[in-house]
C-alpha cells in the first residue's frame, strides 16, 4: 500500500470520526478530546481536586442566565442554577448563599464562601454538591465541572487561562462565574459518550472497507 493511499484512508477515518482539525469556534468537551486552545482539566482546582471534565473554549458572553441554560443542555445532566460571579450578584441556592472572589489576572488564586440562610432546614453545610466554574476572558470563556465536592463554605483554589485572544497573548481574568447543584442530581464523568464510541467504530470499519476494496 502506498503513502498516499494509506493518507487517504486516514482522512476517510477522520472525517467519520469527526476528528479533523476543530474549527477555532467550535467548543468540546475535554473528556472527548474535542476541547480546543490547550484547555485542561488541571486549569482550574477546587480544594486541591482538579476538574472531572472541561468545555469549551467558546466565545461569547456568559452570565446567570446564559450559562445556567448552557450547563443544562450539556453531558453533565440537568440541575444547574446560577450561585455567584465575580462581576455579579449572589443567587440563593436552597437556602445557601455563595460569594465569589477571584485574583484579576491570567492566573491566581479564587475562593468561595457561603452562608446557611435557612436554619436547620436542607440544604446545610457542610454539602455535597456538584460545581461548574466558568473563567470568561477576553471575548472567550470556558467551563470546569467538579463532581461532589462537599463544601464547608470557606472553600478555595486556583485557576489558570491558557486560551489566547486575537494578539495570541493570554487574556486577563474578567469574570469567574459559578453554579452548582445538588450531588445527587447528575455525575461529571471523564468518561466519553457512547456516541462517541459508535462514530470511532464506524471510522474503523469504512477504513476496512477501503483497505479491502483497494486490495482487490
């Protein structure tokens, strides 16, 4: 078989795959590998742990709402609400409210603090939860899901951009954004989707298909 079949036959696969080069605009999920800009689940830490998966980098605006919608309709399941952002004001989640603050640079230090609104009713800390922390930057943000995390309210960890903007530098910090959602509502896997399983198959076999119709 010659170099050049054998570079078609690899193209035949990536299309199938859908593992051609990923336009800049279209985000992925880290788990997939489809994630684009060098994100990582190490970017962002919480308590020390870093993220079970990551998303993006997309562009756009990311606030209570557009996010909470976003979260929603992704692979880490439903439940997500809005808790607080560095540029906004504090949501009531189950009767715990959440106060971010984050270092304005390319990288540094966040915590999150919280107060018990509703007495001895649930939700108390400490709490099992699920996290999203979004990093918005530049005209980009990218998402980081942590998979129960059980705060205490004086929680903290770091974060790092690495995605560029148009001048190809790393931009500062301009919102650190969080939801959350109860524990038991859904799992933050690194897992890859079954889809995504079925498409590698299907590139394997019309790879074989090929190579033995190039054979006969």
């Amino acid at each position: 078989m010659t170099r050049t079949t054998m570079h078609r036959l690899l193209g035949v696969a990536l299309v199938a795959t859908g593992l051609t080069a990923t336009p800049a605009f279209a985000a992925g999920y880290c788990s997939d590998g489809l994630a684009t800009e060098g994100i990582a689940v190490g970017n962002v830490s919480f308590e020390g742990a870093a993220a079970a998966d990551c998303y993006g980098v997309t562009a756009g605006n990311l606030n209570s709402r557009v996010g909470a919608a976003l979260l929603n309709g992704m692979n880490w399941g439903t439940g997500w609400t809005y808790l607080d952002a560095t540029d906004g004001g504090s949501g009531d989640f189950m009767g715990l409210k959440f106060t971010v603050a984050a270092t304005p640079s390319v990288s540094g230090n966040w915590t999150l603090t919280a107060t018990d609104t509703n007495g001895a009713a649930a939700l108390n800390l400490p709490a099992s939860l699920d996290f999203a922390i979004g990093l918005k930057a530049g005209n980009e943000y990218a998402l980081w899901g942590f998979d129960d995390i059980v705060a205490d309210g004086t929680d903290s960890g770091v974060f790092s951009i690495v995605f560029t903007n148009a001048g190809g530098n790393r931009p500062t910090l301009s919102q650190l954004i969080v939801f959350g959602r109860e524990a038991s509502s859904g799992t933050i896997t690194a897992v890859p989707e079954a889809k995504t399983y079925v498409m590698l198959l299907a590139g394997l076999g019309l790879v074989g298909f090929a190579v033995r119709r190039k054979l006969r």
